[in-house]
C-alpha cells in the first residue's frame, strides 16, 4: 500500500501526544554543548533559550541525537573532526493547481527516461509533483531547488499531467533534505544508499540514530529508546506506542472541509469561532485557512513565529506562496495580541517571513 499524509501536521501531534503521556516538549530552545564528567561521559546538555537568550543545563541519563540532515554538527559537539555519518540528499517538490491532476488518486512514474522516479499526488486542494534525489554537500534549514531540478521536474511532468505546466503555473517550489546513512563507499550514489536506520554509541555515551524515514518512525523510536534504557539502566519495559492513537484520534475521518486534519480537537476549535464570529473568517480568498487557526496554532501547537503558522500549522506557504506573504501581516497581528508583543515585534515576524517565502516563488 502507499498514500500521503501531512509531515507537519503528525511531527504536531506526535508532540501532543508525547506532552499527554507526561513528556516535555520544548521548542526554540537549541543544543550548544554537553555536560560531561571527568571520564568524558555525558550526563546532560547545555541548551540555549532562542526568545530569551538564556542558557539552561538539563541533566540527563542518556542524550539521543536524533536531529536529521544536523546529526554531524551534533556529533562534533562531542567529538570535533569526527567523520561524517550522515549524507544530505535533496529532493524537490513544485505544487500546481488541481486541475492539472483532475483526480483523487495519484500519478506514479517508476521509471522516467532517464531511470528516475516522478509521482503526482493530490494534497490539500492542490498538486504536489516530484521528486529529486540529489547530493548535497552541506544541510540548510531553507534548501533551495536547482535550475537542472526544476527542469526535471517540469518537464517529465508534461508527459502525465492533464496540460503542460509553465513556470507561471507553480503556486509553490521547496526542496527537503533526506538524512540518508553515509555509504562506505564515498562514490555510492544517494539513491543506491538504504533508507534504513542505524543507531551509533558514542565512547561518550551519546545515543544517535540516523538514516529512516517518516513511514518506519515509530520502530525507529523504538529501537534507539530500548537503546537508550538499555545504556541508561532503566528497568526493561514492553513497548507500548505500536497501537497507541495519537493526538487527535478519530475512528471515522469526515473530508467536509479542510479542517478535518484536526480530528478531535475540530469541536473546541469550531467553539473559538462561536466564542468570536470574526475568527471564522478566512485569511486569503486563495486558501482555505480561518483566523481561528492561527489563535489555535498560538494556544494548543506551539507556534511561536509567523513561519510556524503559515508553513507548519497551516501549509499555506507550501500550497501557495504569493498567497501566504499576502497573509502574513494579519497572521503578525492575531499573534502579537494573543502572546502580547509589540508592534515592532509584529515588523519583525512579517519582514524575516516575506524575505524567506519569496524563495518559494518560481521566476
């Protein structure tokens, strides 16, 4: 079987759920070292509050690397020159409206002309079409896509899709980067590399996992925890997250509209809506999103910034990204009242937004 899902919109709820079982769940609040005792090994970290740029020590029995494409910089936390163990690959995504993919299921292309893979698949009201898988030699918080990988993709999607994408077409352009397990062989090519999970124990003690993906998360938590209890000499307990419902859990998911991705949580989140009329409306003609959602996305999910809302609560940058700079400075304004920031925090959010949505725009 294959099918889609919300990247985000889990990573999310898997939070929730983690905060629900009497785990803490903090964001923008970065890693800048470890504690360590006189044998080297580490016993916690040395993190750094990014709002108020206060540092904290937080004691621990065993530190997990688990952050991705960023496993290096990590690693040489601990041990500086260490070699790498992971190697970034990049792939590329265009959105398009959805009548160039006039369907509910999607397009899938094992072998294009030259042996690469195209799918096109349906999501959020529009289309998603890619992908890429190409080597980078460095990991950014923002990759941005090749001209050869825009190429690629516009091209060979001319083939299946309903009409020939221009240019003009692309509502959105992004590029993600796969922490893939470097080969052994330098020269192997990123799609030859496996996309299986290897857990590494540093001389230090630090627990960390590489490689995996989205579809196997939850065996790769698994297996680096049981490590880690192991290492940390925590009593042996059965795992219990194969069939735990996450965060809003729902038997029989109703499509009515775009807020089904809440699943239980969409009655307390219609009541914001009851409670003021005004959040009922919509943020941009263009897309579906209501300004309850940003005050939901404040309250409940975290959301700290103007690029939390629009690319990570909401998709609205992925889905359209001319549309969601248009939608930033009233997303900048239901923030600033409901966490009480000044107007000059407000400029702030929509200026760094804009700046960094404008690379999703296709020239």
């Amino acid at each position: 079987h294959d099918g889609q899902f919300d990247d985000s919109r889990l990573a999310i709820n898997l939070a929730q759920t983690l905060v629900e079982n009497g785990g803490a769940a903090i964001n923008y609040c970065g890693v800048t070292g470890f504690i360590k005792n006189e044998k080297e090994e580490i016993y916690g970290v040395v993190c750094k509050d990014e709002e108020t740029k206060k540092a904290y020590k937080v004691k621990a029995k065993v530190v997990i690397n688990a952050t991705g494409v960023f496993t290096d910089d990590i690693l040489n936390m601990d041990e500086p020159g260490k070699k790498r163990s992971v190697v970034p690959s990049q792939g590329v995504h265009i959105v398009l409206d959805s009548s160039f993919l006039q369907s509910d299921s999607a397009i899938m292309i094992p072998r294009t002309d030259d042996g690469r893979v195209l799918f096109a698949v349906p999501w959020h009201g529009k289309v998603v079409v890619g992908t890429t898988d190409h080597l980078v030699n460095e990991a950014s918080i923002e990759p941005r896509a090749l001209e050869e990988e825009i190429d690629f993709i516009m091209k060979t999607a001319t083939k299946y899709l309903e009409k020939a994408p221009t240019r003009k077409d692309v509502k959105s352009i992004f590029a993600g980067l796969r922490p893939l397990a470097a080969p052994a062989d330098e020269g192997e090519k990123t799609k030859e590399i496996s996309r299986s999970h290897k857990i590494l124990v540093s001389l230090s003690g630090l627990v960390t996992i590489i490689g995996g993906k989205w579809t196997t998360y939850r065996a790769m938590a698994e297996d680096v925890i049981n490590k880690a209890a192991l290492l940390g000499g925590l009593d042996e307990k059965k795992c219990v997250t194969e069939h735990m419902p996450i965060h809003g859990y729902v038997k029989n998911v109703k499509r009515e509209n775009h807020l089904y991705v809440y699943g239980a949580d969409i009655p307390e989140l219609k009541q914001l809506i009851v409670q003021n009329p005004k959040l009922g409306e919509q943020l941009h003609p263009d897309l579906p999103y209501l300004k309850a959602e940003v005050i939901w996305a404040v309250r409940k999910e975290m959301a700290r910034t103007i690029d939390d809302v629009l690319a990570r609560r909401t998709r609205s940058l992925f889905l359209d990204a001319k549309a969601s700079i248009e939608m930033a400075a009233e997303v900048g304004e239901l923030m600033a009242k409901e966490m009480g920031k000044k107007y000059s925090w407000t400029q702030d959010q929509i200026k760094s937004y804009t700046q960094n949505a404008k690379g999703y725009i296709l020239k």
